[in-house]
C-alpha cells in the first residue's frame, strides 16, 4: 500500500490589477446599461459590504490582462514566495468560473503565460469551489510522490461579463430599460483577480509553512438546479436541452442566456444545506469547532455571512467570529480566488502562529457545492 507524504503550503501569491476601484467608480467600468445608472445598485453595496475591487478592463472596455495572464502572475508570486522559480514548478492545477477560451482548457492557457518547460496539467472550471479542487488535486499529486513542486491557482475576469453588450437587446431588459436583480446584482459584487498556492512535501526552511491536513467537497447538484449560471434562458434553467450551445450564440443571446445571472429565492435554500454538510462534519468529529483558530469562510455579501451566523449561532458548531478573517471590504469578492487572497493576507499579516488551525470553508452557489479544507501552521 502506497504511504502518502505531507503536503505544505509553503508559498502564497495574489495578483489584482489595476488600481482599487472605489465605490462611486464602479459604473465606470462595468458601463450603464442602456446608458442609465443602476436601480439596485446602491442596495446591493450595502448588502456586499465591498469598499473597493479590482477590475482587468479599462473604463473604455479595454483589455489590460487575460484570466491566464493575472493567473500565471499569481502563481509566479506564489512561487517567489516559496523562494522557487518556474523551473521548479512539475504540476499546475488551475481553477475558474470561465477561462479566456470556450476551448481548450484554462491550465494551458496559464501554461501558455508562465511558458517554460513541460509541466502536468489539471484544469477545473466550476465557480467558486474550483479552487478547492485544484489545491486537491495539486496535493494528491505531491501526497502520492508524483511531483515535489505543485501550484493550484484560481483566477477569475469576472467584469468583462457586465459590460452592457451582455444584456442591451436580450430578453433581459424590461419595457422601461432595466436589469432584473438576478442578472444586476452580480454586477455589483464580483471583480477580477487571481491567487495561487505552491504545494511541497517539506515545509520551507525559513518561514511559516501551512501543512493541509485533509481537503473535502461535496455537491448538492442532485438536489437543486442551477443557483448561478450563464448559458441557458432562465426560464428553461432546468433543462439542458435548451442550453445556448443547442440554440447557436444570437438567438442564445437575444434570450439572455449569455449572461451571468443568480436565483436569490433558491440561494436562501442553498445556504442551509451548506451549514448543514458543515453540521454533519461537526457531528462526526471532522471539524472540532473549538479547535479552530482561524476560520477564512468564502461568502459573496456581508449580508449572508449575517445569514450564516444567525443559523449558527443556536448550534454548538458556531466559530466566535473574532476568529473569522476576509479581505472581502478591500478585494471584493473575486469567486474561486479569494479563498487564496484571504490565506495569503493571513499568513502575510504575522497573525497565524504555529500550531494554529485555519479552517477554509468554500460555499459554491453554481449549484449547491461546498468545499472545505483544514490546515495548520507549522514553523
């Protein structure tokens, strides 16, 4: 029987481009539909609590970096960090809600950036728990001795879905001009960026290493529909048949199924079932709530870490939120890569010391996924 090895984190990397983008800039860049500010704009920031975030495009839609581009920037970082470079890189797993092709796969398009030589390839494209997969992958991959040197990035280029090309002529827009809440609020709530982890079988020599102690997922898919997604009308979200590939791209898009767009009402359902795998693993002695230290929890709006709360609270699986820690207020919610922001912000703050437990709790809304992955910091 094969005996597994450690995994460490022993490099942590971001890349975000441009300047911050403030909140009375936003419109800027992600345009006015039909030229006109946003009705729920406003609410939705006082819901997301996101004070600033950063965007790969120009006010005028120019392109300043691709997916791949800001991913291979963050795995080079991650790898500067390690005190490593590129020719010690064997494996790369990368993560996104949608790369800069339909074909083929993101990781070669990263692959691409980095350059260099031959290197294993994983490619995972979901939403958000994306970046849980990859960090699986990448630490099977130095567990079992296949590779000494692997990174998992996640990145994401999520403005270039909210410029109004995306929604002007579609069934989208109402007879007075406007978005509905399911396509207009992700406008407001998720920007560009990307971050990157290197997995190693030895913690660094000088420095803080993180060991991963166990990552798992779980999918709900076989109980709801789709909760975030682009590609099908919403009126036909439940079949496939009716996907934007079968209808050709116009017709897909004057029905609005090019979109990004998001099922509140169903959302609300989905948070429970997340809490409630998290409960289960309470239950069976998985995660020991009070041995946690640092809970780094994925969430998309202030307003549902509130939801999150309220249902935890009446439990004995609720984790103080002093210990909770997000850079969300400055780096907005960038989809699968602020799990790695949020790491890479905690180990680089000095606050982490050695022997700490980081819980890192990834909720996915595509369609009712959830990822989680224990780590402790070692000297």
């Amino acid at each position: 029987m094969l005996a597994l090895r450690d995994a460490f984190i022993t490099g942590t990397g971001v890349f975000l481009p441009g300047e911050p983008v403030g909140n009375d800039r936003m419109e800027d860049f992600i345009g006015r539909v039909g030229g006109r500010k946003s009705v729920i704009g406003q609410r939705a920031l006082r819901w997301n609590g996101i004070a600033t975030r950063h965007y790969a495009l120009t006010p005028e839609g120019d392109v300043l970096h691709t997916n791949a581009s800001m991913s291979a920037a963050a795995v080079m970082a991650s790898l500067a960090d390690a005190g490593l470079g590129r020719e010690q890189l064997q494996m790369l797993a990368t993560a996104t809600t949608q790369g800069d092709y339909l074909v083929p796969g993101h990781a070669s398009a990263v692959h691409g950036e980095l350059g260099g030589g031959a290197l294993e390839l994983a490619s995972f494209q979901s939403v958000c728990a994306s970046s849980v997969m990859a960090a699986k992958a990448a630490s099977f991959s130095v567990r079992a001795g296949e590779t000494d040197c692997a990174a998992a990035v996640a990145g994401e280029f999520s403005s270039r879905w909210f410029r109004p090309s995306f929604y002007e002529g579609t069934a989208l827009i109402d007879a007075k001009g406007r978005l509905p809440m399911e396509a207009d609020f992700l406008r407001w709530t998720l920007s560009d960026g990307a971050g990157a982890i290197v997995i190693e079988p030895k913690p660094r020599p000088n420095g803080p290493s993180v060991r991963i102690d166990w990552i798992d997922l779980t999918s709900l898919a076989g109980r709801f529909d789709a909760c975030m997604w682009a590609g099908v009308a919403p009126e036909h979200r439940g079949s496939l048949i009716h996907a934007w590939s079968h209808a050709g791209p116009r017709a897909a898009h004057e029905a609005g199924a090019i979109a990004l767009l998001q099922d509140f009402t169903l959302l609300k359902i989905i948070i429970r079932a997340w809490i409630g795998v998290y409960l289960e693993k309470v239950d069976s002695g998985r995660i020991d709530p009070k041995g946690v230290d640092w809970l780094l929890c994925h969430y998309s709006a202030r307003s549902l870490r509130q939801e999150i709360v309220d249902v935890l609270e009446g439990t004995n699986a609720m984790i103080p939120e002093h210990k909770w820690f997000t850079t969300l207020p400055a780096t907005g919610n960038v989809g699968s890569a602020s799990i790695w922001m949020m790491l890479d912000a905690l180990l680089k703050s000095g606050s982490a010391k050695p022997a700490d437990k980081i819980l890192c709790v990834v909720p996915e809304s595509g369609r009712a996924m959830v990822g989680f992955m224990m780590l402790e910091v070692v000297a």
